[in-house]
C-alpha cells in the first residue's frame, strides 16, 4: 500500500486510451491507480509499487493476462484481482479464477461493477441462472478458447488438435464472442 494510506490498484490493459479513462475514474474514487500495457512493466509496477489490487484484461496485445495474473498471484496470495475481458468465455473466467483472480467480468464494465467485484468478498447466491441456454455459436466459440487454452496459445497446435485450417481458426478467434 502506498504512504499516503490510499489503496493501490495495478491497471494492465494494452488498450492505451481505456487506461487512462479508467484510471481517471479510479483516482476520482481514492485509489493510486498505476497503468501498465504489458505484462513486463505490469510485473515491474506491482514489485515497485505492491498494489492492493489489480484489474488486467485477458488479452494484453498477444499475451494472455492469465500468465499476469498467475505470477502477481505467486508473488502476492492476497492481492485482489480481477480479470477484464471483451472476449469472455466459461474456459478463461475458470482459469482465472483458478490462477488467483477474485472476479471476472466482461467489458463494457462500470467502475461501479470493478469496484464491487473486487471489494465483494463473498460469492453472490443471489446471481440468477441464464433464462435460455447458450446458442450453438457461442458454443463454438467458448470449446475454441478453452481448446486454445489447453495448447498455451498456440494457433497451429490448436488447429491441428480441431483438424481444422489454420487461417479459419484465426477467423473464428479474431471475432467477438457471439452474443446470447
């Protein structure tokens, strides 16, 4: 925690401008907010600065936050992180919380909704459960993270695995999630 009695909160989003906006709204609430775009000065950052939390996004330029959030997580058990995502999937949001994250939540998220999620420190058994299930297509893509995942990454391993061309995984991937 910083000396001036304020909690820290690590930022690691390799979208600049998202930063700074939440940042801003971050520091307007008390926080010492420190922004990292990479998982290298992300690392550098919460040595230097050891934060209370931490708010990384899933996908830092062509890094995976999980391998950010498993190493903050070994260097610092108690820090509260919460993993963001334009690109959730059950197979991520599972991991995550697995390597160390306390809450994953899917953007566009208000500060309200990280602040909540990272300061709420009990399971929700009030969370409805989804009215219709999941469509086909966003099945597709969820069994395509989670198999992406299970290769570390790896595009070509990936495809391999799904006998499916490489360049056509890299289609389905670069798309959003498909929307319930």
């Amino acid at each position: 925690m910083s000396t001036n009695n304020k909690q820290t909160l690590l930022l690691v989003d390799d979208d600049l401008t998202f930063c700074r906006v939440l940042a801003k709204a971050l520091e307007k609430r008390g926080f010492d907010v420190f922004t990292a775009t990479e998982i290298a000065s992300g690392l550098e950052l919460a040595d230097d600065h050891q934060p209370d939390f931490a708010v990384i996004d899933l996908r830092i330029g062509n890094e995976s936050g999980l391998e950010l959030v498993e190493k903050l997580h070994a260097k610092n058990p108690s820090l509260r992180m919460l993993m963001l995502t334009g690109y959730a999937s059950i197979a991520t949001a599972v991991e995550a919380i697995k390597l160390g994250a306390v809450h994953y939540l899917t953007k566009p998220a208000s500060v309200d909704d990280i602040l909540h999620s990272l300061q709420h420190e009990q399971g929700n058994t009030a969370v409805t459960p989804a009215e219709n299930p999941v469509s086909v297509k966003r099945l597709e893509w969820e069994h395509l993270q989670k198999v992406l995942m299970e290769h570390d990454g790896n595009i070509s391993a990936t495809a391999r695995a799904l006998n499916m061309h490489r360049r056509t995984l890299q289609r389905k991937l670069d798309k959003h999630p498909v929307k319930d």
